[in-house]
C-alpha cells in the first residue's frame, strides 16, 4: 500500500508540470488573439458585457486546450519512469508538446478566416460577434474552434506518424468539416446563414452542437498510432460516412422519440427555442461519445 503511494505522488510533479506548460499555452492563445484582433477582447467583454466575444473565446481557449492534450497524449506504458522522471526524454516532452501547442494556436486563428469563409460565408461573422454582440455566431464559432481543436488534436495524437501525417489527416478533416456544415444546410429545413444573421442564437447553438459532433466523429477516425496510409484513410473514410449517417438520423429521432410533441427545426428556426437547441446539441454530441467509446 505505501508503496502504490509513493508510485502515485513520484508521478505527480510530471504532471504538474504539464499543468503549468498548459497555462502558458493558454496565455499565448490570448496574447495571440489580441495581436490579431482589431479589437480589445477585454473591452470587449468587461466594457460592453459582450457575450458572443465570451462565447467565441471560450471555444477557442478550448480548441487550443484540446490540442494541446492531443499533443501530451502518449501510451502509458511510454510515460513510465523511475523516480520522478526529470529526464532528458522528458525534456523532450515538454518541448514537443509545447511545439504542437504553438502550431495548434497558429492553425486556430488561421482555420478560423478560411472555416467562416466556407461555413458562414454570406456575412460578416466577425462584425456580428463584435458589432453586433449576435450571440447564435459566437456559439457556431464557439462549434468550430472546438471541431477543429479535435481535429488537430487526432492528427498530432498517438506515434508512428510525424508532421506530414499529421498535416494530411489535418487537411482532409477540414475538408469533412465543410463538407458536414453542407450537408447539415441541406438536410435543415431553414437557412442556417439567414437565422444565425437575423440573431437566432438558437440555430447558432444547434449548429455549433453538430460541429462539435462531427469533430468528435473526426477526432475517432484520425485518432491513435499511424499504421499506415491505408488503415489510415480508409478508417477516415468509414468514420466519416458512418459520422453523418449518425447524426442526421439522431436529429431525426429527436423528432420522433425525444421531443415528440415539437418539431425542433420548428422550434429552433421559428420560435427560437433555446431549450430544443441545447437537447439537439447535448442528443448528437452524445451520440458521437458513443460512437467514439463503442468502436
């Protein structure tokens, strides 16, 4: 028993570290967006009480958080050390995983100009978080930061790949990404774009959901050790098909079983119902955690 004890507190200060490395991360995230931005995010949100500011920003503290776990994740077996472990190897560690995580930051605020400009692309997503305190854009973006925070981090997840797998998985879950938003307007009966800018925080919310799930579902296809190119697509392949199956059918059973009584596209687009929006949201993220633990 003092033995396991011992074992146990031996392994907490290497873990605190990370704590710490994680926290300068999120630190730089912030510096980051305030370099970028031709705002002040402060202002922002303490000044004028913005909360599509707040929204966006916590999705975005919490892509860049998702990257870097993916970056810290390792098999347990590798982690285990004699003593406290204060190695070179674990120097290593903590360089390489702060490296992803400045990667990750860089990659956010990039892939956040092209996925507004391929989701959202028929208004000024950023003057109606900013101008606008539209709270239905911040959620949808609060959606993207963290799809694609899942993303980046199955790409950079696991061993045997190196930073060209990581690119390539990357890449191709973006395209997914854009390919969903698509799919998910044409299975809708309303205009995701005309809501979202009329200020239906509802379908911002909704939407922000389902890319939350489809980002799950990404995250399962491009996660673990890179066995080969093969393996590699064709798992991405068959997560993909299976992830939009899953999800446009839950949304349907949404219809029929959970909320029986409404029609939730009804609910969200015309009345603007927050509650259905939030239930469609918690039923399809559900769903990919499912997908993710059972396969």
């Amino acid at each position: 028993m003092i033995d396991a004890f011992i074992d146990t507190l031996e392994i907490i200060p290497r873990g605190l570290v990370f704590v710490g490395l994680g926290l300068v991360v999120l630190v730089i995230a912030k510096l980051a967006r305030d370099i970028i931005t031709p705002y002040k995010i402060d202002e922002e949100i303490i000044g004028k009480n913005n909360l599509a500011v707040a929204v966006r920003l916590s999705g975005y503290f919490m892509g860049v958080i998702l990257v870097f776990l993916g970056a810290l994740y390792q098999p347990i077996s590798s982690i285990a050390v004699d003593g406290l472990g204060f190695d070179r190897e674990y120097a290593e560690d903590i360089l390489r995983v702060f490296l992803y995580s400045l990667a990750g930051i860089a990659a956010l605020n990039l892939v956040r100009i092209f996925m507004n400009r391929l989701i959202l692309f028929r208004f000024d997503i950023e003057k109606e978080v900013v101008e606008g305190q539209n709270v239905g854009s911040g959620a949808a973006e609060f959606g993207m930061y963290i799809a694609t925070g899942l993303l980046i981090a199955g790409s950079v997840a696991g061993e045997g790949g190196g930073p060209d797998t990581a690119a390539a998985f990357f890449g191709m879950g973006l395209v997914l990404l854009v390919v969903f938003a698509l799919f998910y307007q044409l299975t809708t009966s309303f205009d995701m774009h005309s809501e979202i800018e009329g200020k239906n925080t509802a379908v911002g919310i909704a939407l922000g959901g389902n890319l939350i799930a489809i980002g799950l579902v990404i995250f399962k296809a491009v996660f673990g050790d890179f066995d080969g190119w093969n393996e590699g697509v064709a798992a991405f392949i068959t997560f993909g098909v299976i992830g939009f199956a899953l999800l446009y059918v839950m949304r349907l059973l949404l219809d029929k079983m959970l909320l029986p009584t409404v029609s939730a596209s009804k609910a969200i687009a015309v009345d603007r119902n927050l509650g259905v929006a939030f239930i469609e949201s918690a039923v399809v993220i559900s769903s990919a955690l499912i997908l993710f633990i059972a396969i």
